[in-house]
C-alpha cells in the first residue's frame, strides 16, 4: 500500500518536476558563472574564453567569470569542475589532451569519459613545428636529417607532460625514428621565451604565439602539424608532406561541465555559445590567430572525445610514452 502512494505521488509530480527542469533552463542563468581555464592567461584556450565571456556578457543578465586554475597538466582545472555541483554554472574550457591524453599517460583523479558533461566542441588550434634560426635547418626533412646524425643533442620544450607539444614532439620522434631531449615548461610562453634565444632549438605550438615571431625572422618555419594544410597559410606544407608519413596533431579546445548538468541547460549553452562564435567581431578576433572556430553539437562533441581517446591511447602505448619524459 505503501509503495503504490508513493508510486502515485512520483507520478503525480513528475510534470511538476519536468517544468521545474525547464523553467530553471528558461532564466539560466540566475547567479555568475565559473568558467575555468586551466592553462595560464595569453594562450589560445584563455583568449577564447574571454572572447566568449565579453560577448556573451553583452546580453546574459549574470557576468561569466573567466578563472585560470593551471597545474598538473590542466588535471587540477578540471578536477575542480568534474567535482562542481552539475547545475551548469561551472564551465570548463577544456583542452583535448585533458579528455584524451592524460589519463593515458598516468593515474587521472577524474574519468575523461564519464565525469564530464560535453558541451560543445569550440575551435581546432593551428599547431607549426618552428626551430630557432641558429640550428642549421630549414626542412622537416633536414631536420630528421640533423637529430639522426647528432641523436640526443637537439632539445624541444613543451607546456607540460602530456600537453599537445609534448604529444605533437613524440609523435615525430615515433614516426620519424629520432630522439629528442624534452623540457618541460609551466605554460608556452616561458617556452618561447628560451626558444628565441636557443637555449631549447625545436617546438611544436599554437601558431598565434609564433606568427609574429616567424614574420620577424626571429623563428624559422618548417611545416604545419595537421593532418591537412590550413586554410590561413595555404603554402606551408603539413609535416606528413614533409616525410614524415602518418603525423598529424589536430588540437581541439571544447566546453564541458560536471556529469549529469540538465539537458535542456547544455542545450541553451550551446545555442547561446554557438551564437557567440558566429559573431563577426569575435572570429575577426579569433581567427586571424589561428584559431579554426568549430561549433558543433554535445553528440558531435562526444564522439569526438570518444574517439581522440581512443586513437591517442594506442598512439601512447605504441611509442612508449610516459608520464615522466
């Protein structure tokens, strides 16, 4: 008798409950929302960030509060989010080896594929491979050439272990058959930093921190590390077209919340995001920096993850990469 009230009474508030759900989604958001880079300030991911945030501000009756938690690999970030409580007002701006590298590579205190909700996929990332213009280079090709004859004696920097640099360099030395020495850096720019003046000779980055320096003469230009040639700089082959046949570092940048945030409030994030990106003066921002804006739906996103996580796991395990190189 019990269980029959109390089956009616569910059933009885169910509606209620549905409405609830999607009234709260109608006047999202009601307080600030949390939107945690965790990777420092100037990169591509915060500037994408802020980009959003200022526009979405402009019409959103509560601010998106941009807060860069950096450290162990982006982990901590992250952590931070797939731990908030999942009613969507902690965004997390989520770069693609967090969800599909790191746990590869050690123990994560998250699961990439089930702590998370995914949002969206936001921008592709223009990643070059550049050496300083002391090293007697100017080729993928003379570069293989170079760390062969002289094996151990070349250096490339990284944002971390695990980071797409770190990734994007060990993926060359697999395919390529070379060994290189790796430096790891807090973040890109004390990285380029020790690049200009040679004190590390190769990196593999986002090219709106390098194009300035490549126009300058101040950093040489091998290849584009993408699977295809990108549209911004037509002429610069892809490392593959360069020799080294099957590389290819596509590096996503995506928004996530904690497991279990209601649909209909991804569904409203998404639109409102979405809008966001299409605006002109944000790509007029954004793209000249070699951020490809790529929109999508949470499903498209979710495949996505599934499936970088699972080529990147094999990629790992083939190469022999560690969380301690």
């Amino acid at each position: 008798m019990l269980a029959r009230c109390l089956a009616a009474v569910l059933i009885a508030s169910a509606p209620g409950l549905v409405l609830a759900q999607a009234g709260s989604a109608k006047t999202y958001p009601e307080r600030p929302i949390r939107f945690v880079c965790p990777l420092p300030p100037g990169g591509s991911p915060d500037t994408i960030a802020r980009a959003i945030a200022q526009k979405l501000g402009e019409t959103w009756p509560q601010p998106i509060v941009v807060e860069n938690r950096t450290g162990g690999n982006q982990n901590i970030g992250a952590d931070l989010v797939a731990k908030s409580t999942p009613d969507g007002y902690t965004w997390l701006m989520t770069p693609d080896n967090v969800l599909a590298m790191n746990s590869h590579l050690d123990k994560t205190p998250f699961n990439p594929l089930t702590d998370f909700t995914p949002v969206m996929l936001l921008a592709r990332i223009q990643f070059l491979l550049v050496v300083t213009p002391s090293l007697p280079v100017k080729s993928v090709q003379e570069l293989v050439a170079y760390a062969k004859a002289n094996p151990g004696s070349l250096n490339y920097g990284s944002a971390g272990v695990g980071s797409p640099q770190h990734m994007g360099a060990s993926l060359l030395q697999y395919l390529a058959g070379i060994q290189m020495n790796h430096v790891p850096y807090k973040g890109a720019a004390p990285a380029i930093t020790d690049l200009l003046p040679g004190r590390i000779q190769v990196w593999i980055g986002a090219a709106n921190s390098l194009l300035p320096q490549i126009k300058d003469g101040k950093l040489r230009l091998l290849a584009s590390a993408g699977s295809r040639r990108y549209s911004t700089l037509p002429d610069v082959p892809t490392v593959a077209e360069s020799g080294v046949p099957g590389y290819g570092l596509n590096v996503w940048l995506g928004l996530t919340m904690a497991a279990k945030v209601p649909r209909a409030i991804v569904a409203k994030v998404n639109a409102e995001v979405t809008r966001a990106l299409d605006a002109p003066e944000v790509r007029n921002r954004l793209v000249p920096q070699g951020i490809e804006l790529a929109p999508g739906s949470p499903a498209e996103f979710a495949q996505l993850v599934r499936d970088d996580y699972a080529r990147w796991g094999k990629v790992i395990k083939a190469a022999g990469i560690k969380a301690e190189q």
